[in-house]
C-alpha cells in the first residue's frame, strides 16, 4: 500500500506535506519514526510515525526509547499509523496496551475540478478569534489545542491561510486552514457553524480555498477526514477527491 497513489501524488508525499502543514514544537528522529511534540493539543503535532515501512529488526528496543522520550516530556505516548509502518508495529502496540481510534480518510483531487472565486471571504495569516469561536463549534477545543493553532501560524515555512466565508448577515459561516507545499494544497481545520450546515457553505470555502491555492502552484487538494464522517466523505467525493489511504491513533494514556 505504500505505493498506492492517485495521478501521482504517493503516500510518502502526503504524510510529509502533512507534517510540514501541522508544525510541532519538538521533533526527533528514531530510526524511521519521526517524533513530534507540541503543547499536548492537536493528535498530528504531538504524535510519533514511520516513514519508512521496510522491516525493522530493531522495533521493540526503539518503541521502548519512544515511549520514554514522550514520558520525559510529559505527553501521553501517541502513534500514527499509516501504510508506512513497518511490519509487526500494530501488534505491538495492542500488545503494549495501545488502543487505536476509529481511523481517518486521506483524499486527494484535482483543484481545477471545484476552484472559483467567492465574495465574502476573509484570509488572515492567523487565526482570528471569530476562526476559533467557529472551530470550537465543530471540535472539543482545549486549552491545549487552541494555543497551539494560534502558535503554529507563526512557525510555517510554507505558504498558508486561515479562511473564514461570512454568510449575507456577517456572521461568520464556515472556516478551514489552508496551506500550499508545491502542488499539493492542503485543507486543515474545516468547519461549518451549525446555524449553517446543509446550506453550501463549505463547498462555496472549498471553492474559494482552492482557487487561492492555484494562484500559489496548487494542483491537487488533498485532505484528512474521520472514516466515519459520511456527509462529508460524500461532499468531498463529489467535489473529485478520492480516498488514497487511511491511518489510525494507536494511544496509551498510562
């Protein structure tokens, strides 16, 4: 499954690039597994993968240095896991005691499928407290997790946005995070205010999202979303995006 890849754009690609959207605070190399470390917030920023799936001989002694670098920072010890893990990895984590959630989706489509302007939004180099407000609307925002959006703005090294699309009234309607790494644009954080759902909002931000991103090289949208999530699957997939992968938190809190 490494190799599985959708008009070129490959596993590998977009677990970089998703690194590289989602900064950490702290990172650390283990053999292939890379370790991040933030404030404890966001699941991509304080978790440890693999990029590399071949055979690994030494796993158990490394999964040992990993869980006592995350005890040493006062983290729970968080995997996440992709078609790049080597071999065996799942096993021991269950082993372990690890419990793994119910999964995410990696889509990916051609911009030029669903890009046009839209009046009405606002881009922002960081998040602005009306972009909070209508994040927390669709997520259990912590502490944690909202100083670490608000941090992250100021440590990207590639091209990103925070969107917010106002509905006729000025309230604001529908959000996400966007950033440009080459020809991939990638959609973080999106979300629709309740008082707004099912009215079009979020295909009218994707709309104008990806047309900002081809104005910066963007060819392909790429974005994460929970496998259960059915209605948003189905406005992805209608907007062109298809699944490349999946990947799952493996976590022991003890």
């Amino acid at each position: 499954m490494e190799g599985k890849s959708w008009q070129g754009v490959s596993v590998v690609e977009l677990e970089r690039a998703s690194h590289t959207a989602v900064p950490a605070l702290r990172t650390a190399f283990d053999g292939p597994f890379l370790l991040r470390a933030f404030l404890g917030g966001t699941g991509r920023a304080n978790a440890v993968s693999s990029l590399d799936p071949a055979p690994d001989a030494g796993l158990a002694l490394r999964l040992d240095r990993i869980e006592a670098a995350y005890r040493r920072a006062g983290l729970p010890v968080r995997f996440r896991s992709t078609p790049l893990d080597p071999p065996g990895l799942e096993e021991a984590l269950l082993e372990r005691g690890y419990t793994a959630d119910k999964g995410s989706r990696v889509m990916a489509g051609p911009l030029e499928r669903f890009a046009a302007a839209e009046t009405g939004l606002e881009v922002a180099a960081r998040p602005s407290d009306a972009w909070l407000s209508l994040i927390a609307t669709a997520e259990h925002q912590t502490p944690a997790r909202r100083a670490e959006k608000v941090q992250a703005a100021g440590m990207m090294l590639v091209p990103a946005a925070w969107m917010l699309l106002r509905a006729s009234n000025g309230q604001p309607a529908a959000a996400a995070q966007v950033a440009v790494d080459g020809r991939l644009l990638g959609f973080f954080d999106v979300a629709t205010h309740p008082a707004f759902r099912r009215q079009g909002m979020a295909r009218r931000l994707f709309r104008a999202a990806a047309a900002w991103g081809q104005a910066r090289g963007g060819v392909t949208g790429w974005l994460q979303v929970s496998a259960d999530n059915a209605p948003a699957v189905a406005l992805y997939e209608a907007m062109g995006m298809r699944e490349i992968y999946r990947y799952r938190y493996f976590l022991r809190t003890a």
